[in-house]
C-alpha cells in the first residue's frame, strides 16, 4: 500500500504539473507542439461557463495543476519529512482525483478518465488502509 501511494504521488505530483503547466502555456504562447494540437477547445462545450472559464486551456490546466498536482506534491513533501500527515494527504490527492475524473467522466466521458479514475479509487483505497494501519 506504502508504494503504490508513493507512486501515485509521484505519478500525479509529476504528470499533472507539467500538463497543467503545458496546458497554460499553450494558451498563453505559440508552441511547437501545443495542447491545441490535441486537445480542441471544443471538447470543453459541454461544461458550465465553457464560454468563460474554457476559452482556452489556461484555466484547464491551473486546475489540473492545483487539484491533482498540489495535493500530492504536499503528500510527497510531507513523506520526505516522515510526517505520518503523508497518509492524509495522499486521501486528499486520492479524494481531489476522483472528484476531478468523476466530474469529468459525467460532462465528457473518455477512456482516459477511466483509466484515472480506477487509480483515485485505487489511491483513496491505499490511503484508508494506511490510516487505519496507523492507529
């Protein structure tokens, strides 16, 4: 369980931060190889305030980066330190992963989503465990 938390915590404290940071800046600079290029804007119509918030990937991508990068960056930044917190925090990054792909397999489902939302739960899962094991 301590690994594959620890995983995920790299996984997503590494991934979601360069995509979300990726996302950002193709839409702030024209990049070589933009987000544009795979992902249209298009894609975010069926969302809320898509004529708002969804104008570009800028917003997209600062949320990707703090709801699923922050939290396990915090978790891995606790672990370094050998804070038993590491365990919550890893259920906060467990729980903010399932909220994110949950929401976003109800407006725009995709296998990608899928596949992450298997790893949330599998995260969460891992995370409980290790609290309980703490008491």
């Amino acid at each position: 369980m301590k690994r594959f938390s620890l995983f995920m915590n790299w996984f997503n404290g590494i991934c979601a931060p360069i995509c979300g940071l990726w996302m950002m800046l193709s839409a702030l600079l024209d990049l070589p190889l933009s987000w544009n290029d795979w992902m249209p804007l298009s894609i975010y119509d069926p969302f809320p305030f898509h004529d708002v918030f969804f104008t570009s990937h800028f917003w997209p991508g600062l949320a990707l980066l703090l709801v699923n990068g922050l939290p396990n960056i915090v978790a891995l930044v606790l672990k370094r330190k050998g804070d038993a917190a590491w365990y919550r925090a890893s259920l906060v990054a467990g729980i903010m992963l399932l909220i994110w792909t949950i929401t976003e397999m109800l407006i725009i489902p995709n296998g990608l989503s899928a596949f992450y939302l298997v790893l949330g739960i599998l995260q969460t899962v891992a995370a409980v465990v290790l609290i309980r094991r703490e008491r």
